[in-house]
C-alpha cells in the first residue's frame, strides 16, 4: 500500500486549506420551527487553482461557470457550502466581504493593493423544511466562517451540515484525506470535505452498514453489523419527503495542478459520491463537487511519457483515485458523526443502541 490517512485524516491535510462553520441551531428544532442551518467555507489563503463538476439534476451553485478550465479566471479564495438552498447563495457576500478586508482576491490596482475582487464559488444544499423555512444563512454567516477557518475540523451536524438529511437519517459534514508514500504522487495529499443531504440512501439495508464503508471495510470504521431489531426499526423509517436534496463539497490537493487536472479531479472524485450514496446524481439531487490544487506539496519528478501524454498524467491517476476515496469516507464520516436534529435520527442512534 502506497498510502496512508493524513496526520488530521481531514482536507485540511492539505498544505494551504482551512475550513470554517457557522450555523445556527435550536436545541427544540423541529421539522418547520427554530433555527437549523449553517455554512462552511473552504478558505485558500493566497489562492489555488480549482474546478467543478456538477452532476445532480438540480443544482444550486455560484460562480460554477467561471471554473470551466477554458475560462480566463485559474484561481479562487474561498468556495462557500450552504444551507439554505438558492437564499443561501447570499452567504458567500459575506465570505468576499471578509476577504476583500483582509486584501484576498485577485488584485486589480497595481497601485492600490486594497483593490481586489475574491473569486467565492459555492454550492447549496436544499435543508429549508428543517427549522424554521425562513431561517437560513445570509451574508453574516458567511462572514463569520470565513473568519473562523482553521486546520481543525468539526464534522457531523455542523456549519453546511447542520440541517442536512441523509436519505432517511440525519446527514452532516465529513472529511477525509490520503497522503501517498510511495509512487508517482509520493509525498502528495489529497482531501475531502463532504456535505451529505442526498434522498438517497447512505447504508445497505440488508446489513445496516454505510454503502460507503465497502470499499475499506467496516473494520476502519470500527462498525460491526447492527441487530436484527436495530436494523427493523433503521428499514422502518419513513422514505425523505421532499424532492430537492443534494450533496456537495470540496476536494483538494497540495499538487500543482492546472485547471484541466482540476476538473478531472472533480469528475472522478464523483465516483466515491456514488460508491456511498444509493442512488446518487438522481434528478432530485444536485450533486457538485470543487476541486482546488494549491501546489504547496512537493515538486512531480518528470515523468518518461511520450510527448504526447501530459507530464504529470501519472501523478494526476493517482490523485483522482485518491479523491474518490476520499469522497466516499467523507460521507460515512458525515453520516456517524451526525447527532439528531429536529427529530431526525442518526445512524449513531439507530444502529448503536
């Protein structure tokens, strides 16, 4: 085995990465009273390279176009997670408030280093039933976890995943990383951070295990098989009812690479979406995922490619195989750090009784 988890086993593993919550969250939510939402933002001090693929049927992002990797603009600061839905989108002006006061965004006046505009890309999560449909993330959210970003990273009902339902169970934030010792991406990491509110179903309802943990095994996750009554009563649950959902995140490497290589990040870390979520990129849904290079790792050694061939076409196999492992840990990390809300149950509180 060439890898192992980072020191974190979080996105912020990632050289150059911090994240940020804030949400707002009543400890008598129900589903349509009190608060229970939040955002979360990914911050790049200094910037890095980034792309997007979105595959859910009905998305709700921002700034997505600009991403594509024929456009002009390589570089982003900061992408915005948010409850919310489409109101939630207001949340990233409080995100570029904060970074234009701490001069972050591409600098416009050579004679005046205030003069910046923030690139803030962001994705939405459809969680307005839960709490209060009028309560969602504005531009003071935003603000305030752009400023609270840091290495260290809360997961379960927190920030973006504060109101987040998966399939029948509560959903949540996770994350997870790789860092490669051995091979073409020697001394790379790649990370995750995951947004988990699919109509989907997140765990195999013959055995009650996340779909997610089958790549690596139970084990890893310190899971065994629940009882026959625990997993009755998980199959018992009510189908979600609503028809707009959605998971999202950000995957991030410490490589150097362009936004062509940020898109087939993003493209391929889709698959560990689909590995841990039944099913996933449904019309319901609106799946996206960033991806964001900030080439702070080690330089790539050259590669013996024909010409033909990218040079780090190597290094950047490995790292796409990287994200969707990633991807999908984040996920069962979202699901069994979840705590209930608003009367939805977790998987903790279903299966570990």
């Amino acid at each position: 085995m060439n890898s192992t988890a980072g020191p974190r086993n979080s996105i912020t593993d990632v050289a150059g990465v911090l994240v940020g919550h804030h949400h707002r969250l009543d400890p008598g939510a129900t589903l349509g009273a009190g608060a229970a939402t939040g955002c979360t933002v990914v911050r790049v001090p200094g910037g890095a390279t980034a792309s997007v693929d979105v595959r859910g049927g009905g998305p709700g992002t921002r700034e997505t176009d600009l991403l594509d990797p024929g456009h002009t603009v390589r570089q982003v600061h900061a992408v915005l997670l948010t409850g919310g839905s489409a109101y939630g989108l207001a949340a990233a002006d409080g995100v570029m408030r904060w970074l234009e006061e701490h001069r972050e965004g591409i600098p416009m006046d050579p004679a005046d280093p205030a003069r910046v505009v923030p690139i803030v890309p962001g994705a939405v999560i459809f969680d307005l039933p839960v709490g209060a449909w009028d309560i969602r993330p504005d531009a003071e959210f935003g603000y305030r976890a752009t400023e609270s970003a840091s290495d260290t990273v809360e997961r379960g009902s927190v920030g973006a995943g504060a109101g987040a339902r998966a399939g029948s169970i509560k959903g949540g934030i996770g994350t997870a990383s790789v860092r490669f010792t051995d091979g073409a991406a020697a001394g790379h990491t790649v990370g995750a951070l995951v947004v988990a509110n699919p109509v989907g179903s997140v765990f195999d309802p013959r055995t009650g295990l996340p779909w997610g943990a089958g790549t690596d095994g139970p084990d890893r996750f310190g899971l065994t098989p629940p009882t026959t009554e625990a997993l009755a009563r998980a199959n018992a649950l009510p189908v979600k009812g609503t028809v707009l959902n959605t998971t999202i995140g950000v995957v991030a490497t410490d490589a150097a690479l362009d936004p062509a290589g940020c898109r087939r990040l993003a493209v391929t870390a889709h698959d560990g979406l689909a590995r841990a979520i039944r099913p996933a990129h449904s019309p319901l849904d609106g799946d996206t995922l960033f991806a964001l290079a900030t080439g702070a790792g080690a330089p790539e050694a050259n590669s013996a490619l024909p010409p033909a061939f990218p040079p780090d076409l190597l290094l950047l196999d490995e790292l796409c195989t990287a994200a969707a492992v990633c991807v999908e840990r984040a996920i069962v990390d979202a699901v069994l750090q979840a705590r209930p809300v608003a009367g939805i149950p977790s998987y903790r509180e279903l299966f570990d009784r």
